[in-house]
C-alpha cells in the first residue's frame, strides 16, 4: 500500500466541473479528529507519535479492499516528493515541512486525502471540484464512521470532538471554497467583499491553505466558527454566503464583457502573450497570467483552451511539478527557464 | 484589499489566527515582513510572539495573576498553552474545562454564555448518550421563541412553540 513515485497528479478534482465551476475552483471539506489517550502531535513529548501512526494505519488497511487507500510515510518521502503532494493539495505545508513519524493516506481518485500526525492526529478531507460542500462533507463523513468504528476519537459531550487548538473544536469542520475572483479584483470591489467575509466570520487563506499566499486571484475561503452549530447548518451557512461572492463575482464580469470589453480582452490577450513568448517567469507571475487566461476561457474570449488545462498547467508549473516534469532538481532561476519553457509549448499546441 | 499591519503598506497576504491570554487575535502581513520577523509556518510558536509585537505593551492583566493549572495527564501547564497555543492531550480539555469554555464561548457571537453544550453536531458511536444536547436544542429553540414574539413573526413562533413541546416530551 506504500506509495510508488513517480507521481501521477491526476486526481478526480482537477477536471473541473461540477456547480459554478466558472468561480468555484474546488471545494473541501476537513474534519479534525484525535485518537482518546494519546497526547496530540502538538504535544512537546513526541513519543505517543509512532504508537498513533501505526494505530491509523492498522485501521486503514483493514478498511474493505475496495476504497483502494495508498499509505504514504511522509518522513520517508524525499523534499521533492513531500513538495508535490503539497502542490496537488494533498497534504498541508506543516505537514510537508515538518519533523517526526507522519503520514498520509489517500483514496484512488485522490478525492480523499487523510493527513496524519499534523496538527491533530487525523484531519480527513474530501477535495471535489465546483461549489459541492456537502458532496465533499458526505464522503469524508463516511470515511470518518469508518474509521470511528475502528479507532476510539477524543471526544466530550460538552466540547465536542477535542482538537490539539480550540478554535478547531466541535465538529472539527472546516469548509473551503477556492474561488477565482479576478473580475472583483480588477473592479477593485474585492476589499469589500474581504470584509463582508470577515464579517461573516469566514476567513480567506491563501493557496496551499492557512498561512499561504493569495496567487493570482485565487482565494480559498473557510468557515472560522467550528462548533455551536451542527455539521449541516455550517456547511449551509457557508454555502449562502460563497454564493452571494459568486453571484457579485458574475456581476462584476458581466459589467466589464458589457461596458469594458476592449479592456477585459487586453488583458487576456496579453496574458497569452507573454506566456507563449516569455523566456523567464516565476511561478508568482506564471500563475497570475494563468488567472487572467481562465477569466479568458469562461467569459469566452478564450476558445482555444478549457477550464480543465488551465488547472492542469496552474498545478504543472509549480516547482516541484515542474522539476518532476524535467526529472531533476533545479534551482529558482532554472525553474524559471524550465517554466517558461514548459508553458510556451503548451500553449502554442493549442494554436 | 487588507494591509499588512506591520509596514502598513503592502497587500496582506498571511493571515493568522491565534489565541494568547484567552483572546484571540488576528495578524494580517505581507509576506516580506513575515519573513523578516522570522516567522516560519512550522512553529505556531511563533505566533504569540508575533502578536506580541504588533502591541508591545505588556501590562499586568487579570490573567497574568491567574493561578497556573497542570493537566495531571499530560503535564501541559495552562502558561503552556497560553504561550504555544495549543494543548498537550484531550484531558486538558477537562483540566482546565472553565477557563477553555470561556475561551470557546468568546469565539462564538451568536453564543449565549452557561448554554448547556458547546457541541451540536456529530456523535462518534459509543458516545455516551447524552440529555444536555436535547436540552441545549430546546433552549436554542426558547431562544428564538422569544426573538420571533418580539419580531411579532408569529407564524415562527407558532412552530418554534410546536416544535419545543414535541421535544420536551421525548
Ligand atoms: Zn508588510
Ligand atoms: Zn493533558
């Protein structure tokens, strides 16, 4: 059941699709859960760090045959391997940069990736594509009975299911939504509707997740509040509200394919430009032209690509996909060469 | 766009979110002023530190007196998780139940204080069953009762009204 590299980045979520896929790149849904009687990861004594490891393991291999899950020990797994199950969203940056016994397990369509000895000792996420919160919250909620049947959670009728930091405990829930807000961005609107999520008592992270960078246009948004309320009136609330970004999101398109065309398609074009003449680009730059292209396939400007080869050449371009694709390490202005290099043939198959 | 709090000129574009002295803040900052103040995504550590920098004031509060407690467990000191903001193991959450709740209560504006349970979702098997989550319902439901009479929205009333008697007999 030990993973095999090279690796394969395809995974079920990168097709695109499902609702509001023009805005809603992708939808996860994570459930913090810890085992009773063991100290958490977080705890300074690392020793119950092995004992846990192998207690989850043990639980996933004797899940039914069929759920196919690949164990992956992330200690044993080289700089470059840990960097490209970041990239594919697989596992978290703490998880890929940090020390001691940790793993991951993840289901055949890398839909289910489960992370362990993080900040908790589980943190089960379900990744699809669109704007589909309870379709991601049913698989992993049915991976966590599974596993619930078989590994006794630390849990208080009082505090709900107990989590290594308190603003994670309750049900442990935590949605996300990456929505693609370019048209908001250029309309300088996007600073409101950073406030009215604040507001909202969501929270906006970066690409990889908390604590990472915002790229090009693309915000990952959550919910901040994880207990109080059940399971399904978190993820509703949710819902309603990453709805209203996206109907603003749309408005904010139409108006500029209405009273702002030329602009909007210079933009576009140019984008196009430099990736398909660039000799140097970093991944910041890659990615924001990137953005500009998928604003450029789903207002139809673009006809020549789909949403689908957007996310494929976003996640490609990364530095670690971009060294596997080359098959060896390279460095910052290398991979710069090797970027531009890549993204320019790409493109111009397309023509 | 948020600013970054630290040069308050670049776009803000590491957000945390962290809990020191039983409050909990949020650091908005750009990524070259993060780097700078030395902050790395592997120690929530750093955090506390972080935030002590964005309000170097430290006057004597009322939880800078507060007697330190041991998880009898884990060995984790309550100072311990004021500094590193987390816990040492699930029994903290007993050891230091009160001081926990209130924190959890505070993250939570729609919450009213002495409400019976924090915790209103899933139940791994095997729990024990547990009455204080029907109560917790019925006092969440009284709640909106009272909100609806006084909305004058009495079609939600009526059905709230319904609703809590029908859960009172079970
Ligand atoms: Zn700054
Ligand atoms: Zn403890």
């Amino acid at each position: 059941m030990d993973i095999s590299l090279p690796f394969d980045p395809a995974a079920a979520w990168l097709a695109g699709g499902g609702p509001d896929a023009a805005i809603a790149v992708t939808s996860r849904v994570r459930l913090a859960r810890n085992l009773a009687n063991h100290n958490f990861p977080t705890h300074p004594d690392q020793s119950d760090r092995s004992s846990v490891l192998s207690d989850v393991r043990n639980a996933f291999q004797s899940l039914p045959d069929g759920d196919g899950y690949t164990w992956c020990e992330i200690d044993r797994q080289s700089n470059l391997e840990r960097h490209l199950l970041l990239e594919s969203h697989l596992i978290s940056r703490e998880l890929a940069d940090g020390t001691g016994p940790r793993a991951l397990a993840f289901n055949p369509a890398k839909s289910i990736s489960v992370m362990v000895n993080e900040e908790d000792h589980l943190r089960m996420q379900a990744l699809c594509s669109g704007l589909r919160l309870k379709d991601a919250f049913a698989s992993v909620d049915q991976l966590d009975n599974a596993i619930a049947s078989r590994l006794a959670f630390a849990y208080s009728p009082l505090f709900g299911y107990l989590t290594s930091c308190p603003t994670n405990v309750g049900t442990g829930l935590r949605a996300s939504v990456m929505l693609h807000l370019p048209a908001l961005v250029m309309t300088s609107h996007i600073e409101k509707v950073f406030r009215a999520i604040y507001e909202m008592h969501m929270a906006v992270r970066g690409f990889y997740g908390e604590g990472t960078e915002a790229m090009g246009d693309f915000y990952q948004i959550s919910n901040q509040i994880t207990c109080g309320r059940s399971e399904n009136d978190i993820l509703a609330d949710m819902e309603a509200s990453i709805k209203a970004i996206i109907s603003y999101e749309n408005r904010a398109r139409e108006e500029l394919l209405e009273r702002e065309r030329p602009r909007l398609e210079d933009v576009i074009w140019r984008s196009w430009g430099i990736l398909e003449y660039a000799r140097q680009i970093t991944s910041e730059e890659a990615m924001r032209h990137l953005s500009n292209l998928r604003l450029g396939v789903v207002t139809k400007i673009l006809d020549s690509l789909t949403l689908e080869s957007i996310q494929r050449l976003l996640l490609l371009c990364q530095p670690a996909h971009l060294q596997q694709i080359e098959g060896h390490n390279l460095e910052s202005d290398e991979r710069d060469i090797a970027r531009a290099t890549f993204l320019r043939g790409s493109l111009s198959l397309t023509r | 766009m948020l600013i970054c709090q630290i040069c308050k000129k670049k776009q803000a574009t590491i957000h945390l979110t962290d809990i020191h002295n039983n409050v909990k803040k949020e650091v908005h900052m750009c990524e070259g002023c993060a780097s700078e103040k030395g902050f790395s995504l592997q120690s929530a550590a750093d955090i506390p530190q972080l935030l002590g920098l964005a309000s170097k004031k430290k006057v004597a509060s009322p939880q800078a007196v507060e007697e330190d407690i041991v998880c009898p467990v884990c060995g984790q000191r309550w100072s311990d998780f004021n500094s590193r903001g987390r816990l040492g193991c699930p029994n903290d959450y007993q050891a230091f139940e009160p001081r926990l709740r209130k924190l959890v209560e505070s993250q939570l504006s729609s919450w009213h204080p002495g409400e019976v349970s924090l915790h209103s979702g899933k139940v791994p098997p095997g729990a024990p069953p547990d009455l204080s989550r029907q109560l917790t319902r019925i006092h969440n439901l009284e709640r909106e009762l009272r909100q609806a009479v006084e909305m004058e929205h009495f079609e939600e009333a009526a059905r709230l009204k319904s609703e809590i008697s029908r859960l009172k007999v079970v």
